[in-house]
C-alpha cells in the first residue's frame, strides 16, 4: 500500500512520512522513533542529542555567509494517536500503519495514520538532509509524548536550545498560520462500586452506540459531531427509568482527546421487558440519526443477546454515574470574543469504564483564559461528586498568547502570499500547541504554527 506515497512530491519530504509509518509510535512508546531520529542526525555528521526526558535535538550549522541569521527551531512531536475501528486488527506497539493514497488523500487502513505530527517531523528531516539550501543556524526538536500529556515539552529545559524563532509544524490547515492556542487540562473521576448477584430473571444485551465519526476533541469540537458515550447514556437514562435495567460493565471512548465514536455496555433487563427494550433501542436510533444526519451519517445503535454475567454494578453506583455522565458538560462552552469563530472553552467527555470495581471517566478541558477553565473544572467536579465519585485534575497547561506584531508571521505571511498569490489566514487554535508550553520555558522565543491539512 505505501509505495505511491514515496512517489509522492517532494519526495524528499514522503521518503521520511514514508519510514515513520513503518516505526510503531503511540504515545509513551516512542523510542523505536527516538533512535530513527537519532541514527538520521548522526548518519548526516550533525551534532545530535537526546535530553534526560527523551526529546531530541539535531543541529545543522548555517551554510557560508548566513551565519550571522537568527536561528530557526524546526519543531515536532514523535509520538501519534494510536486509534483504530473495533473491527481492525492492529498492535500499534509493534505494527506498522498501513498507509496509501486514495484521490487526494494520503490516508490508513483503518487506523489513525500518524501524519498528526510524521508530516511535521518529515518535514523537518527533509530540511537537515537538504544540502541545496542556503540557510542560518537550524535546530529540529523532536519532543515525545505530545499527544497525552505533552511529556517532552514540559520536561525540556532552559539553555539547551539556542534558536530564536520557533516554527512548530504541528497545525491542521494548509493555508493558516497560527500564532495562539488554548490552554488545557484533565479531570480523572473514579467512582468505586459494590457488586451484586446478576438477577436470575434478567435478559442480558450488549448495547453498542457506533459508525459515529469521532475527531480531535480540540480541533473538531466545534463540528457538532455527536458524543457516543453522551447518546448511549442518555438512552440509559430512560431506560432506568422506564425498565429498571441493570448495568454489568462499561466501555465507551477510547482517548483522552478523542471525541469518542464507540460506547458499550453490557445491561440486563426483566425479560418481559426485553421485547420493549429493543424497540425503545429502535426508536432512540431513529431519533438520533434524525438529530445528527448531517454530520453523522454511519451512526448505528444496537441491542444484541449475551450471556449473563456474575455481577452487576449496585443500583446507588450505577443511579449515580448514569445522571453524572448524562449531566457533565461536554463540547462547546464559550466562543471568543476577540476572535470570531474561534472556540475560547470548551470539554470533550473522553472515556467512561468500568474495571476492578470501580468506574472511571475522563475530561479533557481546553480554554484561553484560564479563570473560564478553572470554572468550568470546578463544574465538572460539582456533577460526579454529587454521585459520589472521586474528582481529580492533573495536567494542566498554558496557552500561548497570540503576538500580532510578531516579526517571523509578517514574513511568513509574505511568503505565503509571494508562493500562492492569496494571503494565509492568521488564526488561533482550539487545542493544546507544545508553543505555550516551549514559550514558557523559552520566553524570547519568536513562535509560530503551521502544517498541511488533516483531518
């Protein structure tokens, strides 16, 4: 599948993307990628290093006479997000993606495809391997572990960079250039159950809430794309109320910044009741693909016979998590005032499941001002400690404050426009750049962000 992509222009760039699809890099198992790098610095004769956390640094010095230009930081991430369909089979610890061209996209069989950062990590390599271009002082930063916690970004520390103008190639629309971004923030909610008997009178079911089209929780946010955990326990809601179902177990979402597409549970119902179960399940199908025919139009929801399990989740447990879910704050919250059309708060309910006993949900809060998310945080943990649970916030991380007058976007705007005959919109992103985070260490740093388009 991947060798038209290599013979894709410039191929200098699709050659590296190429070799990244081949090197397992989810999150936190990134040093198949670490060592590539590293072995590709060091092949070329440049200086190369690895800091204590894991990220890697490659200098290239300026060719003849650009000596005295500004230093230029190429910057990337190394990891992807590892996400697959339920019907495909991938170890993304230790299998490649497989990747192809279908019309004008580059994309995977069934898999997240990794150009989330591989296209901006080529990119870069392709510029230190480049001997054709005249250049100043060029360093590539490839950190690790952007996608769940911004790992590499936090840890790196002051002094070891020595650029002044940082381009991160981490958007996702060709054609933008981006000079801010929001900040964020996890909420981590357990809520600990007892077990009861599964009732012996009881017709259990797998209830599946699929084919919804997901996306980054940041960047597709604002898209109206449905929430499969939000439908499926709003469906759950009802059905309490109106059949006393019992709950056994819980799995819906797959990553912390992934709008989720795929919700399960395992319930049980009298069985005369289970007639009317199933068609309450066809009329809540018809509703739901009713609301979101525009933007959804795979959604599936389905109620398939199982086996009784041992257990179910104790009615005051699962009462409590059915309302918290269904209640949390999920997608929007706030748009901009200053900027039109850009996002400024908003949560993505990520993941909710259940395993040894106790029920686990997860937020991932984004917003530019931090009073708003800290509010809104304060919200989130008002709705799941009233069902009893646990609430805790961790990771949380700055935005980057947009610079207007920045020197290195009025040149990348004439660029773009010198190369393409239009002007490049300057915009801010709803999502998590490692810029907030680099600038913060780096304060003198002149930022901006741009990438091709992906979706």
């Amino acid at each position: 599948m991947s060798n038209s992509i290599t013979n894709l222009e410039p191929k200098i760039v699709w050659k590296h993307f190429h070799n990244l699809t081949q090197i397992p890099r989810p999150s936190k198992h990134e040093q198949a990628a670490v060592d590539f790098v590293v072995k590709f610095g060091k092949n070329l004769g440049l200086e190369t290093i690895v800091d204590e956390v894991g990220n890697v640094i490659i200098r290239k010095p300026a060719t003849a006479g650009m000596e005295n230009r500004k230093g230029i930081i190429l910057q990337g991430h190394l990891d992807m997000v590892p996400q697959k369909n339920s019907d495909k089979t991938h170890d993304f610890t230790k299998d490649p993606i497989e990747a192809y061209v279908d019309g004008d996209w580059v994309t995977a069989n069934g898999t997240t495809l990794g150009a989330d950062n591989g296209i901006g990590v080529a990119a870069a390599m392709a510029v230190l391997e480049d001997k054709s271009l005249v250049h100043g002082p060029i360093e590539a930063l490839f950190t690790i572990d952007e996608e769940t916690g911004m790992t590499g970004a936090f840890n790196l520390k002051p002094g070891i960079l020595k650029g002044d103008i940082l381009i991160n190639m981490d958007s996702e629309d060709e054609g933008e250039l981006y000079v801010g971004c929001a900040g964020g923030m996890d909420a981590n909610i357990k809520l600990k159950y007892k077990n009861e008997s599964a009732p012996d009178n009881f017709q259990f079911a797998k209830l599946s809430m699929v084919g919804l089209k997901g996306g980054h929780s940041g960047m597709d946010i604002s898209s109206g794309r449905a929430n499969s955990i939000k439908l499926l326990f709003r469906f759950l809601r009802f059905a309490e109320k109106e059949f006393g179902i019992r709950i056994s177990s819980i799995d819906g979402g797959s990553l912390r910044n992934a709008i989720p597409r795929e919700a399960f549970v395992v319930l049980g119902v009298d069985k005369k009741h289970f007639a009317a179960l199933e068609q309450a399940v066809k009329n809540h199908l018809k509703v739901y693909k009713e609301e979101f025919s525009a933007v959804e139009p795979d959604l599936d929801f389905q109620l398939v016979k199982a086996d009784a399990p041992s257990s179910v989740i104790d009615s005051k447990s699962q009462w409590g998590i059915i309302r918290a879910v269904f209640g949390c704050p999920n997608g929007v919250i706030r748009m901009s005032d200053s900027m039109p059309g850009l996002v400024e708060t908003s949560t993505n309910l990520a993941r909710v499941y259940s395993e040894n006993d106790v029920i686990y949900a997860q937020c991932l809060l984004r917003s530019s001002v931090d009073t708003s998310k800290e509010a809104l945080a304060e919200k989130i943990a008002s709705v799941f400690e009233m069902a009893g649970a646990e609430v805790e916030f961790a990771g949380a991380y700055p935005g980057w404050k947009p610079n207007m007058n920045s020197a290195i976007l009025k040149v990348m705007s004439d660029v773009y426009a010198s190369n393409w005959g239009k002007t490049p919109d300057i915009k801010a992103i709803h999502a998590g750049l490692e810029c907030g985070i680099l600038g913060g260490v780096y304060p003198n740093l002149d930022m901006i962000s741009f990438g091709p388009t992906i979706r």
